[in-house]
C-alpha cells in the first residue's frame, strides 16, 4: 500500500553537511514523499547540527545527551509513527528512485510483516544488513530491537543473527534488495575522511555485547517463529539479562567456540563466519593482526 508510512531513524552527530546530503536523496528519490518521516537524534552539545533541516520532508528532532547508539536509535523508534522502520546513517546516500515504493512492496508481499529487508549498500553488499529494514510488528515482537547496551557498532549483527536463527528454524526472512541502492559514504570504502565521530568509537568495544546477548537472540527469533505460526507473542523474551563474557583472549575464544561455533540454533555458514571473525577479532584487539573490516 503507497501510503505505509516509513519512519527513517537517524542518530547524528557533527556531520551536519552530511546528514543534509542524506536529507536531500530521501526527499529527491520518494516517490511519495509525503509518506516519509525521519526521527533525528541530535546531541544536546553539537548545536550546529541542531539546525538541521530538508524542507518537503518531515523531519522530527530529539535533541538529548549524548548516549549509545542503541539508544538513539531506540528514542528515535519510540518517537516513529511509521508501520516500516529503518535504521539509517549520516553517512548514507539513497541513490535509488523510488526507493520508498520498494521497500512498500517488500512489506506488502509478506502477510506476517516478520522480515529483515536491506538494500545494497555498495561496501559489505548482501554479507550483511547495514541499513536494516523492519515492520513495526517485527520491531513490537522483539520488544527491544536496538538494544541500548550497544555503543557504536553491531546492531545490524544482532539482528542478522536474529534472522539466521530464525532461517535455522525453518523461517527464511531475510530479504536482501541489490537493486536499492543505500550507499555507506564509509571512510574505510574510501568515499570519506575519518573525522571525529568514527575515531570516538571504539573499535571493539561492542564485541562483549555482542556475545553477551546470545540468548536474547535466540528468544527474540523463536518469539518471530511462533508468532508467524500462532499470531501470539510468547513469554521467553521477559527479562533477559545478558550473559557475563570472560576477558582475555583465551577466555573469549573458549567463549565463542563454546557459544558460536558449537552453536546448532545457527546455520552453519554462520556460525563459521562469526566464529571466524569474533576469533581474528580478538587477535586483532591484542595487536597480533590487523583489525578486521
């Protein structure tokens, strides 16, 4: 249906240039427009960005402390009205016309409105969901789908792995678009100058909450499984404490192997990729290798 709304949620923070740039391909490329909201998350203390605007697109502004991404991205949620969320960047460029009617008939063609949609976004391509498209019930099902203990990195991880269980349950809802074009102005894809707001992220500082949130992931995909079955939102995904991670190298690596690689609620392929790169990761951290991309 073209009038679904779509809430585009958007933490920003010193790139008011950029995040304007971002604006003006949503509103040059809708096809309706008029259908389209963006949630901003702005620091209180980046006054300049406070300005930020794109006449022709509504736009709505949180102006608050400064937080880990998953909380903004879950404010900016709580402020949505949009029946499709997604999570978009400041450094994000929509080249695609008529990118919104896209995402419209992805939504329609599945009764349920259970998936994890994604365009390409021309760096990691169909490896992985950086700009994650959802349906609000999607999002009411998983109760907390940004989860706020995130710092800078690895929601699109979550909920991949969200989807890959719920694949290796026999439900296959990952729907990855090539033809819509969410390019990521990455400085590490060369398309960008490192600036501030990348190096004061850590470079892996999320890597523990990743790992610690293991059974929330398999709880939110069996919640996503039974509720496509009996339209009924089950009690497993209740007060889900995250898991504590050992330090050391060797501790996250008995870890990973414990907990990924030997892992059977993940598809194979996965699982060896993750256990993989969590396993280069580490050594990268304890400058035995150079940081994966």
């Amino acid at each position: 249906m073209k009038n679904a709304l779509i809430s585009l949620l958007l933490p920003s923070r010193g790139r008011l240039q950029r995040a304007n740039d971002f604006l003006k391909s949503v509103l040059e490329n809708s096809e309706y427009p008029e259908y389209v909201e963006v949630i901003v998350y702005l620091d209180e203390d980046d006054f300049a960005s406070h300005s930020m605007e794109c006449p022709g697109l509504t736009i709505k502004r949180i102006i608050g402390p400064r937080a880990t991404m998953g909380a903004y991205n879950t404010a900016c949620y709580e402020m949505a009205r949009g029946d499709i969320i997604v999570l978009a960047n400041d450094d994000m460029i929509i080249r695609t016309r008529g990118w919104d009617s896209i995402i419209r008939q992805l939504h329609d063609s599945i009764p349920d409105r259970i998936y994890l949609a994604y365009g390409n976004d021309l760096f990691k391509k169909g490896n992985l969901c950086t700009f994650p498209i959802l349906s609000r019930k999607t999002c009411e099902i998983l109760r907390e789908p940004f989860p706020m203990i995130y710092k800078g990195a690895f929601i699109d991880y979550h909920l991949m792995d969200i989807f890959k269980r719920l694949e290796k349950l026999g439900l296959k809802r990952i729907r990855y678009l090539p033809e819509l074009i969410f390019e990521h102005m990455h400085y590490r894809a060369g398309k960008a100058p490192m600036d501030d707001t990348y190096r004061q992220r850590g470079r892996f500082a999320d890597d523990g909450d990743f790992l610690s949130l293991i059974t929330m992931r398999a709880n939110g995909a069996r919640a996503l499984s039974e509720v496509s079955q009996k339209e009924t939102v089950p009690a497993a995904l209740d007060d889900c404490v995250p898991s504590s991670v050992p330090h050391g190298m060797l501790g996250v690596a008995s870890y990973i192997t414990r907990f990924i690689f030997l892992d059977k609620g993940l598809p194979l392929r996965w699982r060896l990729s993750l256990w993989i790169w969590f396993l280069g990761r580490q050594l990268a951290a304890h400058g035995l290798l150079k940081p994966f991309v």
